[in-house]
C-alpha cells in the first residue's frame, strides 16, 4: 500500500464510523420513546384468576379467551384516551371483531355505566380493580390493545388509542396471517 | 436577645429532614434496605427516567407495593429483578443485562477505545518512522552562519 492510500484509509475510517454512528442514532430519532416494547409477544396468557366485570360470581381464567382470535382492550372510565377509542372498538364489534376487555383500576359501577350508555363492544370485561393482571401483562398505560390467536398466545400489542389507520397498519395483516389458509 | 441569635446559628446545623413517609412496615431493616435498593434500581415504565421510587405514577405506586410483598415472602432480589423484567422488559432495569442485543452498549465503548489506540500507534510509528527531513551542504553552511550569528547576539 502507498503511502498516500494508506494516508486515505487513516483518515476515512474515522469517517466511516462517524457515518455509521450518524445512522445508527439517526434512525432512533424518529422513534416515540415512551412505545415500549411487549415482552409477552408469542407467549401465551399470563395465568389469572378474575371476576368478571357484569358478574361477579364469574371467574375467569386465560382459557375462556380461546378459541378465536380476538383482541383484548385495557380500558378504565378514568382514561381519556379509552373514550376517544370508544367508538372505534364499537365498529369493530359491528364488524365482529370479537373483544374481550380488562377493566383496569376502575370502579365497577362506573365501567358499567358507561358499557350503557356508549355500547358495549365486548364479549366479556374482566374486572381487575388493583391492577394486578395489567402488571401481569405488562401494562403501563390504559388504553393498551393485546391481539391473541385463538390458542390464546399473545401477538401483538398496541399502546395508545385505537383508530381505522393502527388498525389497517397493525392488526389487520397480522390477522391474515394467524387465520388459516382456506 | 442573643440567645435568639445563636439559636438561628445552632439551627443551620440541623440535619435533613427525611420527608418520604414509608407505608410500609419491615421485620428486619434489612428487609427495608432490600426495598429500597430494588425500587432505587427499578425504573417506571409510564414516567421515563425515574425510578419506581422517585415517581408518583399510580403504576409506580402498585409497583412498589408489589416488590414490597415480594420482599415480604422472601424472594430473593433476582427473582423480583425477573418478575419485573418478564412483564416489563429489560427497559424497567437501569442495569441491562449483558446479552448479544446489548453487547454493542456495553462493550461498543472499549471496543472504540481499542480502535482508537491502535490507530494511533499506527500514525506515531509511521511518523517517527519517517526520514527527518534533509537539507544539502549549502543550507547547512548558511544555518550554521545564521546561527553563530545570532548566538552572539544575545
């Protein structure tokens, strides 16, 4: 090697890795830091045992959300975001999207108050006044979206409200591929 | 009326006041001092950047009841650090684990320092490797002049 070109390289390298630190902060620019990351992606359910928000002798466990694919919906009357998200999940139910919700640190009465008087898009709610199933899923902020195969086994996870566009851009093509090929 | 004086100095050297209140009741303060140093080394998923002791966030709070409990029935520190991981991610730990995900956080540094070194051993060799730079007779003739010249000077 040349003087010259060794002279080159001495001096591009350092280029080279401030190039290549550049990209790798500048893609994390982009990103909202406070959207983590689900650790519960393709694990199953977290076992529970819970009453059910509209009947309290029920309780319910991990397998009463199997059999198809379904999404599961953290919601509270005290969370803004829910009630703008509100709307959406009674259009999916009109598409029979089937949802279960977990009615997080709230006050029963209120939650079935408001089932009333804005629709009640959901199969069944799962009443968790302490919020000890939300840390058992991880949740960190109401309104959360889990989507589960019909095995029950978490595929996805979405934080924040829930709107046509998450929708198409999340769930939709991870729903294609869960439902079996016909 | 000097009392009142030294009394205003004396208190200048009260110590601070702790003004946390602890809800929680211990055995053994060494069960307290294992809460604490797990919700001083836990951070709060919905309040970026505080610890799960520092933050008011409702989740904060229930999370620290339950590392409290956990304490309580004597689980040891690794298994609360995984409760929390499991549910939560590497996120809630200030410590991240040493995985191939975080090899470049932790190793990335060194590794950069490595290569800064031996590049620059590279750069010194090669400049003392270098010919100093030569000059003919005549020069030398006229430096050595200028040289007496000027040692006279002074």
């Amino acid at each position: 090697m040349s003087p010259k070109r060794k002279r080159s390289l001495l001096l591009g390298l350092p280029l080279l890795g401030f190039v290549a630190v550049l990209v790798v902060l500048g893609s994390g620019l982009g990103r909202d830091p406070s959207l983590l990351p689900s650790v519960l992606i393709d694990r199953p359910l977290p076992e529970f045992q819970a009453q059910r928000l509209d009947d309290p002798e029920q309780w319910l466990s991990p397998a009463d959300l199997h059999g198809d694919i379904a999404l599961l919906n953290i919601w509270a009357t005290w969370c803004p975001t829910c009630y703008q998200e509100h709307t959406f999940l009674n259009t999916l139910r009109e598409r029979n999207v089937a949802i279960y919700g977990v009615n997080y640190k709230d006050d029963r009465e209120a939650a079935l108050n408001w089932l009333s008087q804005l629709g009640d898009p959901y199969r069944f709610n799962i009443d968790d006044p302490e919020g000890q199933l939300g840390i058992e899923l991880g949740v960190y902020g109401a309104p959360e979206t889990f989507l589960l195969d019909a095995q029950g086994t978490i595929r996805y996870r979405h934080v924040g409200a829930l709107d046509e566009a998450v929708w198409e851009r999340e769930f939709l093509p991870r729903i294609r591929q869960l439902e079996p090929q016909s | 009326m000097r009392w009142i004086g030294t009394l205003g100095l004396l208190s200048l050297l009260a110590l601070p006041v702790q003004a946390a209140i602890d809800p929680f009741e211990f055995d053994h303060p060494e069960q307290r001092q294992r809460y604490h140093a797990l919700i001083d080394e836990l951070r709060c998923p919905t309040c970026q950047n505080q610890n799960i002791a520092e933050s008011n966030a409702t989740l904060a709070n229930d999370l620290r009841q339950r590392v409290y409990t956990m304490v309580m029935d004597n689980h040891p520190d690794s298994e609360i650090r995984n409760f929390m991981v499991q549910r939560y991610g590497d996120f809630v730990t200030y410590r991240p684990p040493v995985k191939p995900l975080t090899w470049l956080l932790w190793f990335g540094p060194f590794v950069a320092l490595l290569i800064v070194t031996i590049a620059l051993a590279i750069w010194i060799r090669q400049r003392n490797a270098e010919p100093p730079p030569q000059i003919d007779a005549t020069d030398r003739e006229r430096l050595s002049r200028v040289l007496a010249k000027h040692s006279g000077d002074s």
